[in-house]
C-alpha cells in the first residue's frame, strides 16, 4: 500500500531563513532573512550551502542538542547531484541521507523519516531542503542575468531555505499519515508550465491517500499543495472534479501564498521550500487549522531531456498533520 500511518512521530521545531524577495513578500513570521543573494559568499551555490548550514545549525542549538543526539540527517535540493545538501551535510557529523524529488523533496523527507521513528530505527531526524533563485533558474530554465521573459503559467524559484526536527518525543505537531505517490507524466513538455505537468500527480496522490484512509477531502481542515503555481490550482480543481467527482473547496496552493501581486512572480513560487515556508510560517502561525494535508508536487525533469523534447514525469508526496494544542 503507498499509503503509511504513525503514532509516535512528531515535529519538534522548525526553523525558515528567506531571500531578498520572501522577506517583502506576504510572509512575516520566518526566523531569518538575507538581503544579499550571495549572502557574502564567493557564489550563489555557496550561499544556498551556507543558508541550509546556518538552518540546521540553529535547529541544532536552538534545542540545546548537539550532532550525536540525531540519528539521520536527511537533504535534498534542487541542483545537479542534490550537491547543495550534500556540501553542507559535509559540516556535521550525522548519518547523511541524501533525496530528490525536485518541489516535492520536504515532504519526501518527512515520509522518510516519519517511517524511520516509526521503525523504531531513530529517535531524532533533521530534515532540510533549500532552493536559491539564481541557481535553480539557470540551470533548469535561463540565467536570470538574460532578461528573458516568461508567459503567465512559469513560476519563480523562491530563495530560502527550511529545516525541521521529527522526533518520537510527544509535541503539538504529530504527523499521523502519509502516502508516496507514483511519478505520472501526461505528455506535458513546457518546462514554464509546471502546474500543468504537476496537477494530475497530485490529484491522483490526493484521491490515493482518501481512499487508503478512507477520508473525503473535506475531512480535512486544509489541503495544502506545494507550488503548483496559481494557474496549476486552477487546473488541479478542475481536474479532480472532472475525474474523481469530487469539488475541492478547502484547498489552498504555497505559490500563491508567498509573493504580493505587486511583485509580479507570474503565476507564484516555486521550489521545494515553498510548502514548507508556507506551511510552517503562515498556516500555524495562524492557528485556523487543525487537520491538515501537504502535498508536495515536484516535476522531475532533466534540462538534457527536456531539450531532447522528451515530455516532464512529475509526483505528489502526501502527509497528514494533526495540531494537537
């Protein structure tokens, strides 16, 4: 079954760092921001490590705790080889586990540490992921520095980086559910369109996961999808309804959560810091909900590929998270 339950998962703390755009954007309750994009390094890849180095450093003393009290590290990103998580795992001593599934990849790493804890295999997990604008534009679309222009369905790579502690110890956030999803590709080959590429994978986990579970959306205080973009909610609601009879009314997409109007970021954010920026800055900061469902949506396209017109596969990840006080 693709689907998982946990009764002694946990989140214990969260920590958020932001870019110069994310700290004047719609978001205002994140732990730390830049205002430099090379954050005073030599590099954009530099500074993207050293913004996932400094999150998982305060996630570390801000609990009091020190490398030996974790178990597993687990990383992922956006860049060639997930090279970014793999430079700043280098600075701890904590068994690295390194995952990709490109937006979706947080939500990846919980599932694979909730089941972890679950196992009785670990007591403390830090997962961590990050994304920085001008490294992940250029590789998977253009250089930022040609001006090029976009159609209204491309998204904007959000800089920033978030980390999370799960543990077995008892916390107000208890992850109580998940589902892994299957990689779906609907011959979509428009790398500026990614709500498209990534809606009927995330339809198709959210149908999965009510059916194991045997839920109806609206069971849920919130559905939360991770950066299919404003358009691509459009798409999604139109296309579970068409398919699997259902109206999707309490649902909410982290691109469109993030950037004022006034920025102008086109259809939203993207990357896969944008579920949980979303999620951890404003959600709970809001204290509205209760129940609630992430579902992180990742295209897992290669740039290689793309341009030898192959079409874009794309998979959803699901977990469940209960606010207990």
């Amino acid at each position: 079954m693709a689907s998982l339950k946990f009764n002694n998962v946990y989140i214990k703390d969260y920590f958020t760092l932001v870019g110069p755009k994310e700290r004047e954007s719609k978001l205002t309750n994140f732990d730390m921001s830049i205002s430099d994009y090379y954050y005073k390094s030599k590099t954009f890849e530099m500074a993207e490590i050293k913004m996932q180095r400094v999150v998982i450093e305060n996630l570390i003393n801000n609990n009091n705790m020190c490398d030996r009290n974790f178990d597993y590290l687990i990383g992922g990103d956006l860049i060639n080889q997930i090279s970014i998580s793999s430079y700043s795992a280098k600075e701890f001593r904590i068994p690295y586990i390194g995952v990709y599934s490109a937006c979706a990849t947080f939500v990846e790493e919980l599932l694979l540490a909730g089941n972890l804890i679950e196992s009785k295999n670990a007591q403390n997990i830090i997962c961590v992921t990050s994304s920085h604008n001008l490294t992940a534009e250029r590789q998977f679309r253009y250089p930022t520095e040609y001006g090029n222009t976009k159609p209204s369905t491309a998204t904007t790579t959000a800089t920033s980086a978030v980390g999370a502690i799960l543990t077995t110890e008892k916390q107000s956030l208890k992850i109580v559910a998940g589902t892994i999803g299957k990689v779906i590709d609907l011959g979509i080959n428009d790398v500026n369109h990614m709500g498209a590429v990534m809606a009927p994978a995330c339809a198709d986990t959210l149908n999965e996961h009510l059916t194991n579970m045997n839920m109806k959306a609206k069971d849920y205080d919130l559905i939360l999808t991770g950066d299919l973009g404003c358009v691509g909610l459009d798409i999604l609601k139109e296309y579970y309804e068409n398919v699997y009879k259902e109206k999707l009314t309490n649902i909410m997409d982290a691109g469109c959560e993030i950037y004022l109007n006034s920025q102008e970021m086109y259809s939203g954010g993207s990357g896969p810091c944008c579920l949980p920026l979303v999620f951890f800055c404003k959600i709970l900061k809001s204290k509205k909900y209760k129940k609630i469902l992430l579902l992180g949506t990742g295209s897992l396209h290669s740039p290689v590929l793309v341009n030898q017109h192959q079409t874009i596969p794309s998979v959803s990840h699901a977990v469940s998270i209960e606010v207990l006080s």
